[in-house]
C-alpha cells in the first residue's frame, strides 16, 4: 500500500485527531452485554459545526461521525482518529448540507486502482463534481457500494420525478445530473460514462459507502458550484 499525503491531496481540516470521548455520548452500556443506541448526530444544526470565524470545528464534525459510526455498529479504527480520516465542507460554509468525511485506504498511482470509505450525515450531500483526464491519469471512474444508511446517487440523464424534492436548495437551479438512484445497504451503482457530473445524497440514518475506482488525480476535480472548493 502507497502512503498518501492527505493535506497535499484534499486540503483537508487540520486536527481531526481527536479522542472517540466527548461531545457526543456515542453507546451507553447497560450492564456487560447490552448497549442504547444514541443519535444525537441526527440532532446537529449546522451552526454547531462551527466557531464564530466561521471556521469547521473539526473535532465535532469527527464525532458526529463517530457517533454515527457507532449507530451502525461499525467499527471506529483507531486511523479514523488520526490525520488519516478527515472532514471538509467544501468552502461553502454549509457543512450540514454540503460535507463530508473520508479516508483514502488506498491510491496507488503505478498500479491504477483506489480505495475510499466516504461518511455522511443525514441529508448531508457530496457537492456536484465530475473527474477530468489528466497528465497522470484517465479519467476517474467509481463504483459506490453503501455499507450502512442509504443514499441516492444522482448522474446525468433524464430528470428523475424525485429530483426537485430531494435535490437540496444549494443545488437544485445548477445541478446537471438529475438522474436519481436510490441505494440501500449491499446495494451498488456506478459511474458509466466517464467525465459526467454526479454526486451523492445521503439518507436519514447517515451513510457510510465504500468506493471502487482507478486512480485518484486531484488535478482532474472539478466542481459544479462556483464556489465550492477542497478546503
């Protein structure tokens, strides 16, 4: 496995290493073998994610995450409490609508192949973007299998009836793909033609969603939204 540089990459928040204790509660145990579920993650206002510079605070975002993570009964690796796992709400100051977590297992440039667990909140969407041909490498293409939650997939194609309901306001007047596919848990789609736009819309239980895909090129990205940008 390649060691990836995840700042030069992703420009991501600093400080997302942070105990798995803290502001959210995650599981409560009840005696030696049952647990409560909370979801207080479900219960987080943008505004939460944020200091009065407006700036990310990432040790809530991550444990927004992590106590969706326990919800699901999915493991939080001790990686996802370093540098390694990371948050970004794309610029847009939006992070309850537009954000995301992630960790990259793999990007392996001399053998073309890429491994990505993505996270999402409840209603959280990855911004409109699609991936470019670059110097380094094809165009990226992805297969999504969600693992926990549900998510729709938008691409390009005909408008879908549920667009207009599900496309959150931020994007719904420049969004180009409009071709909605709702996935549950084992449930896989894929990118079919290379260069088109998509993103993704996560469910009411958050999700949590392994992509498949050749190499990951940064210099190919490109976003929808004017102003959406890594950091």
């Amino acid at each position: 496995m390649i060691s990836i540089n995840r700042r030069e990459m992703l420009g991501i928040t600093a400080g997302m290493a942070v105990a798995s204790t803290g502001l959210l509660s995650g599981c409560q145990m009840i005696g030696k073998e049952q647990t409560v579920k909370t979801d207080n993650f479900k219960k987080l206002k943008n505004a939460d994610f944020y200091d009065a510079q407006g700036n990310l605070l990432a040790d809530k975002a991550a444990q927004a995450y992590y106590e969706m993570m326990r919800y699901h009964n999915y493991p939080v690796y001790d990686v996802l409490k370093t540098e390694e796992f990371w948050a970004i709400d794309f610029g847009l100051k939006n992070f309850s609508e537009c954000g995301m977590a992630g960790i990259f297992w793999c990007n392996d440039y001399e053998d073309r192949y890429f491994g990505h667990e993505i996270y999402l909140l409840p209603g959280q969407m990855i911004v409109e973007h699609r991936h470019m041909k670059t110097e380094k490498a094809g165009p990226k293409m992805e297969a999504w299998q969600v693992r926990h939650g549900s998510i729709w997939t938008f691409g390009e194609g005909e408008e879908s009836p549920e667009f207009a309901k599900l496309c959150p306001p931020i994007h719904k007047n420049i969004a180009k793909a409009r071709n909605v596919t709702e996935l549950k848990p084992g449930m896989l789609n894929k990118l079919d033609v290379a260069e088109t736009w998509h993103f993704m819309l996560a469910g009411p239980e958050g999700a949590i969603v392994t992509e498949y895909a050749n190499y990951h090129d940064n210099d190919g990205l490109r976003f929808q939204h004017p102003d959406a940008i890594l950091g």
